[in-house]
C-alpha cells in the first residue's frame, strides 16, 4: 500500500500503528477500506496528526 509510510508492531491493544499519508478524508476513508477488505484487520481507529514537536539533537 503506498500510502503506508511506516509500520510499527506495538505491545498491547492495538497490535499495530500504521502511519499513513493522505490527499484528503475521502481519500483517508478509502485506504481504510482498503485495509479492512483485505481480511487481516480486524478493527481500526483513526487518530490525525494536527500539530508536530521534535527535539534538536
């Protein structure tokens, strides 16, 4: 999946974090879907990144 930027496998619920980048929510709802359809996701949640922090080394 090309959105997918990166995937992490987590202790505890939920079992994977999935950072995806999208054009918009439509496009956002389409790659849950697609998700979903392919039989391996059992559930979702949608959390969106609204603001960013880094620590300068």
């Amino acid at each position: 999946m090309p959105e997918a930027q990166a995937v992490f496998t987590i202790a505890g619920a939920p079992d994977a974090l999935v950072n995806v980048s999208v054009r918009d929510i439509e496009h956002l709802r389409q790659v849950i879907d697609a998700l979903r359809r392919a039989g391996q996701v059992t559930g979702t949640k949608t959390l969106m990144v609204l603001g960013s922090w880094t620590r300068d080394a």
